[in-house]
C-alpha cells in the first residue's frame, strides 16, 4: 500500500493524484492541487513517472503562487 502522500496514476481517469488512503478495498485519490477527492481499484493505479510527478509538483507549485491553494 502506498504512504499517504504519494502521487499515482488513476489509468481510468489519466489523471495523476495524492493517495489518502484505503476504504473498503477501494483507494482515495485527492487532485494534487487539491479538490474533492475520487476513490479507484487498487489495479486502476499505478506509479508515476518521473515526468508525471515533475509536472504535478510544478503544477502545485504554480498554483500555490497564484493564490489558489495554501
């Protein structure tokens, strides 16, 4: 099981987000600049690259600086 905090990709979605944790057998999944979050199959997921995870992390950083995100 991933730590609470790492990035993933949902292959249903194509949508990368922030593990929050397990609920019966299903993962929650929150949108790295945050939101409401989504619950996947565990089989939906799989790691991010490294171009995927640098391109969320820019895209907080980024929303952070304009105001949208504490």
């Amino acid at each position: 099981m991933p730590e609470v905090g790492a990035l993933l990709m949902d292959v249903t979605r194509d949508q990368v987000g922030e593990f929050r944790g397990e609920w019966a057998g299903r993962w929650a999944l929150r949108p790295v600049k945050g939101g409401v979050e989504w619950e996947v199959e565990p089989g939906d997921v799989r790691p991010v690259t490294a171009e995927q995870k640098l391109r969320a992390e820019v895209g907080k950083a980024n929303a952070r600086s304009r105001g949208e995100i504490a």
